[in-house]
C-alpha cells in the first residue's frame, strides 16, 4: 500500500473521530477504561480516545501488546448494482463496523 494511502487512512480516521455524531458508544467507552483504572474524569472520548489509524495521524502509536475497547461505528458506502435489464443502479448507504479504539495513556509519542 502506498505511503500516501496510508496516510490519508490515518486523516480520514482521525476526522471521522473528531467529528462523529453519535454519542451510543460513550457508555462502552466509559465503562471499559475505568475498568481497567483509567479515573472517568481523564476518559474524553474525542479528545483523547481514538481508532490506531487516528492515533497515527496525531503522531501517537498505540503501544504493542494495548488492548482496546470494542465500539460500532458506521461508514459510508456505495454499491453498483446491475439489473436485469442491463442497467446500473448506484445505492448508497451507512453500515455499522467495529473499530477499537485507545485511550492516550496505552500510546507514546511517534518516533
């Protein structure tokens, strides 16, 4: 995968991150970092809870071995379809995917 790819990876991640609308995995979030001892105080989800690819692009790198926590987030997709009679239809829509994100205290600043 090309290097430019892969960055624009990254900056599509962290600005779906950022500007995200929906609130339903902030309970998940929540529960799951102060279950492994990270104060709700410091959990700020947006802030300083991101996707491995969104953490990459703010120059951070998820340390080996972190586990995240496991939340549905749902993507823009579009499908061609053909049909019988030989025409294509183009349809276009949201579908949930899971993603793990990590909070700030599992990364260290990129080499």
């Amino acid at each position: 995968m090309a290097t430019a790819t892969i960055e624009a990876q990254r900056h599509e991640a962290l600005s779906r991150a950022e500007t995200g609308q929906s609130w339903s995995n902030y309970p998940a979030i929540m529960e799951g970092f102060a279950a492994r001892g990270i104060p709700t105080a410091e959990i700020l989800p947006r802030v300083n809870v991101f996707t491995y690819r969104a953490w990459q692009a703010k120059g951070r790198q998820v340390r080996k071995g972190e586990k995240g926590i496991r939340v549905t987030t749902y993507v823009k997709y579009t499908k061609k379809e053909k049909a019988a009679d030989g025409t294509t239809k183009e349809r276009s829509g949201r579908a949930p995917k899971s993603a793990t994100v990590f909070h700030i205290t599992q990364t260290d600043a990129a080499k």
